[in-house]
C-alpha cells in the first residue's frame, strides 16, 4: 500500500509575541519538501480587506464590539494603545486577564483570535476546504501550563489534529530541509558526520536557546535536542523600549522638563510614539547594514502629536543605537540572583547558562544558527559568535529570519502527518501489506524538558515527578508521596525548575480533582503522570481504587464538583 501525499498542503503558524506568520508545505513532483509564506486575510486602518504576510499579533475591539486582529489593531495601537492587546503572548499559561470593550480577555482568548485570523486565510490554500491539521511553533521553554493553553486555543478554533514544535529547532528544520536538497558542496554545515549547532532564536518577545545535534544517514534526518534554555522573556520590544526611554530622557533633559510633572497620559502617548520610532530605526539601520549602504548617517522621523502642537524631530545613528542597547550584552555580576540590580536582562546569560546547566562545553558547538528578527542586526550576530568563541564560518544565518520558523514548522507537519498516516493504516491493515510513502526523506525530532516537574508534598521541598532534560514522551507514577486533607477532593501544586533548589523556580496553575464519594482524610494518593511529545501534560489520582484525571482550577466547571 502507497500513500500518496503529492496534491495536498501541510500548514505551519509561527505564533509570535509582536507577529504571526503563516506558511504552506507541499511535496514537489521529485519528493522534495516546498515551503513559503501565505498571505493573510485582515483589513486596514480604514477597515478595507487586505492580505499581508505578516498578521501582527494585536487585538483590537471597536465600539461596536467587533474583533479585529492584525494590521488595524497595530495601528490603533500606535494611536490608542489602550483600545489594543498586544505582546500577551508573554502572559499565556497565565491567568492575567485584560478588559476591552465590554469584554474580558486572557492571553489565550487573544490567541484564539489570532489563531482564527489564520485558518480563515488558510482555507485559501486548501481548495477551499477547512484546515484540520496544523502544527504552531512555541518558545523552546514553554512550561507545561504555556503549552496546554496554546495547544487548547487551537483546538478550540477547530483545528483537529494541533502539533506543536519549538521554535528554535522549527527554524533548523527549515535550514536543514535545504541544506540536505543540495549537493555536498554546496551546503553551509557538514553533515556527513554528527553535528552540534546551537540555535539563538532572539525575536519580537522571547530569546529562545536549543543545542540540537543533527545527524543525517542517506535521506534520513535526526534532530535531538541535547539542550533547551531556560524561558527568557527578552525581545525586540525590550530593545525598542530601552532606545524609547532614552530618546525621551533626552527629550525631557532638552526642554527641562520633569517626566513626573506630566500626566500619565501623556507620558503614555510620548513612549508609546518613541517605541514606534525605535522600531523603525531598528530596521532601517539593520537594512542599510545588511545592504553595505550605511555610511553613519542618522535616522530621522518626525513625531507628530508628541508634545505641542508642533512635530518633534528625533534622530539617532548606529553608535547611539548600540549604546543605547549596550546593556543587553553585559553578563549579570551572578545570573543566579533575582535582584534587578544584579540580574538585568541580557543575552549572555542565557547562552552561559544552558551550557552550565547541562554541561555542554563551547568547545562542542560546531555550528551556530540564528534566527529571529533582532539577530539581523549585527551587534547581536558579533556578540554571540565572541561569547562562544566560533569563527565566522562557523555562524550560520537564518535566510529569513522572520519566516524560517513558520516554513520550518509547515515542513514538521508533513512529516507528523505521514508518521500518522502510516501508523494508522497499519494498524488497521489486515492483510499485513507493506505500507510506504512516495518520499524517502525522513525527519525525525527528539525532544527534551527544560525544566523539571514538580509538586508541592506540604512537608519538604517538592518532589520532582519528571526531571529536567527529560525525553519526551514519558509517563510515570508517584506512590503515596501525598495524602488527602479534604474528604471532598485533592489540589495539586506544581512547580517548574531544574530542581528542587531552583531560586527560579516557577509555580504553575493548581490541579484540581472532586471524589465522587467522601473520603477518609490521610488517605495515601497515587498520581499518574504522562507528557506527550508536544510536552502537553496529564494528571490523574487513584485514591482507594478511585481513578480521576486532574484538571487545571481555570477548566473546572461547576459540574466538576458536583
């Protein structure tokens, strides 16, 4: 039996903090692997329809009460940030709400919104019939209460089959799928021999790490992660705010005045203005750089409505950028601390960082990979190559950093549909026939934790349940460690951390269970666990025979507790 996948199209969603991209897969007509960006349906500022390829990830609600996600809501924001939800990808897995319009609004119902925008557009692409499968890419370090609530929001759009993959490792596998098209001399990385590559995602929100070690046998490709970062919410917009805050101060020191003797509003409105100019000098100094057409010229842009009546000029160059942002590449005096003074934002960190915590020497790094908008920039590129101590032909550059991730992932949902494919006809093919797919590539993903999973035990610290650099899936079961306090139901905390010492340890949502009959309080409690290869987990308790999955506080209805 032959499994022909030649006429149809895989989808991936790079569902990120400041953009969301969307990209289509197919097979070409000699069994390689084409992905591109798609455009997606959303309208202007004037409400008129467009396509673009970038959807921004801002929500905006007119005074009608009608959703809008995309290019009007940015531009609302840059007049009325308060009319706009924007960057809530960095509170998902949380339970922050937002109110807009007459409504309430959690990172992931803004993430419903966005991930709807998307499948509308992709029905485009698929002969005009739904999408059913799709894979969205996530920050390597996601925690578990992260992924649930990215993978819920799109089941809940009415996506069927959602898989998940780190961003970083997406963008590889994007990278990779060309390298292994062409010819050996042609290629950027060797890969007739395992290879080592460290992958710096630094985007619009979250700077993401991933040491992968990338074998290839024949048309055969492995990816194992051997090392993923810890979450660091550190993007482009904390580069923009960092030069907004400067141009302002400077500003204020000009015309002696005090920031504090404005009102709030104001004060709001002049950032929200100056965060847009550094947005914009960001890219155009990084575009002159890439071109080899700068010649330290300034950029300039006037502001209107800043302060007055009258526009306001701001300018800055290169060596005003750089030293405005010169703080992210300064390692803290000790990355273990929490103090703002000791522990600043920064890229060095992170990198030092997950090579301590497994171990993993520079020396072994064969190749870096980066992807991501901000390393198009190249302070960033020279920072990093000096931190691990590589020579220029050892940094790779992403070719489109901002759609590397989305085409990576559309490549992933290929691969994950056949492997299901193929598993489901086999198991329900009863004359045994050998089933095979048209393609002989094949990619294969080994995934790992970043953090440990643990749960508070009352008494003690907690017990780790699934260790950090964990290979994914895995299931287990916890013995007795707990004991009911309530003859009504069990609560279960967990925490996130490479181990119980873990002074960054993050506390994770409740798990929450209801006994259908009273139980005696002191009770022994078994708890099963079980993390799927997207790192979505699943709870369940045993108490006296009586088996209940577990459910997080935020999904329990009030028959739950019946």
């Amino acid at each position: 039996m032959e499994i022909n996948t030649s006429n149809e199209t895989y989808f991936g969603i790079d569902l990120g903090t400041t953009n969301t991209v969307v990209s289509k897969g197919n097979v070409l007509f000699n069994g390689l692997i084409q992905s591109q960006i798609i455009q997606i349906m959303q309208v202007d500022e004037n409400k008129c329809p467009t396509t673009e390829f970038i959807l921004p990830s801002v929500l905006y609600v007119d005074e009608n009460g009608k959703e809008y996600v995309g290019k009007i809501a940015k531009n609302i924001k840059s007049q009325a940030s308060k009319k706009v939800l924007y960057n809530t990808k960095r509170y998902i897995g949380s339970n922050k709400t937002w109110s807009l319009g007459n409504s309430e609004y959690t990172a992931k119902e803004v993430a419903k919104q966005i991930l709807k925008t998307c499948r509308d557009s992709m029905k485009r692409y698929n002969q005009g019939k739904e999408v059913e499968n799709v894979t969205i890419t996530v920050p390597a370090s996601f925690n578990t209460d992260q992924i649930k609530d990215t993978k819920d929001a799109a089941l809940e759009v009415g996506f069927k089959i959602v898989n998940l993959i780190p961003e970083p490792t997406s963008a590889l596998i994007d990278f990779i799928n060309e390298q292994s098209n062409l010819i050996e001399s042609q290629r950027q990385v060797d890969l007739s021999k395992p290879t080592r590559i460290l992958v710096f995602d630094l985007g619009g929100g979250t700077c993401d790490i991933a040491i992968v070690d990338v074998t290839q046998e024949g048309r055969k490709v492995e990816f194992t992660e051997v090392a993923i970062g810890r979450y660091d919410e550190l993007g482009g917009i904390d580069f923009d705010n960092k030069v907004a805050l400067v141009k302002l101060n400077e500003f204020l020191d000009l015309y002696n005045l005090d920031y504090y003797s404005l009102n709030k509003e104001d004060r709001e409105r002049m950032v929200r203005h100056l965060r847009i100019f550094a947005e914009k000098a960001k890219e155009r100094i990084s575009s002159d750089l890439e071109m080899n057409c700068y010649f330290g010229e300034s950029f300039d842009h006037y502001v209107m409505n800043f302060y007055g009546e009258d526009p306001v000029q701001f300018c800055i160059n290169k060596e005003e950028y750089d030293e405005c942002i010169e703080e992210f590449f300064i390692k803290s005096r000790d990355s273990n601390k929490r103090s703002d003074e000791e522990n600043k934002k920064n890229i060095v960190d992170p990198i030092l960082n997950t090579l301590r915590d497994y171990n993993i020497s520079k020396e072994s790094i064969d190749y870096l990979f980066l992807t991501g908008g901000m390393t198009k920039y190249q302070v960033v590129k020279d920072k990093i190559r000096n931190i691990l101590d590589l020579k220029e032909n050892q940094v790779i550059n992403s070719t489109d950093p901002l759609s590397s991730v989305a085409k990576g992932a559309a490549i992933y949902d290929y691969y994950e549909t056949i492997i299901n494919r193929v598993e489901r006809y086999t198991g329900e093919n009863e004359y045994n026939e050998e089933v095979s797919v048209t393609e002989e590539k094949k990619f294969e993903l080994t995934r790992v934790l970043a953090e440990a999973i643990m749960i508070d035990v009352k008494e003690g610290l907690p017990v780790i349940i699934i260790n950090s650099n964990q290979e994914v899936p895995y299931e287990g079961k916890l013995k007795g460690a707990l004991k009911t306090t309530s003859p009504s139901g069990v609560e279960i905390n967990l925490y996130a951390g490479i181990d119980q010492y873990d002074s960054k340890m993050r506390i994770q949502r409740k798990y929450k269970a209801y006994f259908k009959t009273p139980k005696k309080p002191g009770t022994p409690i078994d708890i099963d666990f079980s993390i799927d290869k997207d790192k979505y987990l699943r709870l369940s308790v045993d108490v006296n025979g009586e088996k209940i999955e577990l459910k997080q506080e935020v999904d329990l209805k009030e028959k739950d507790a019946m």
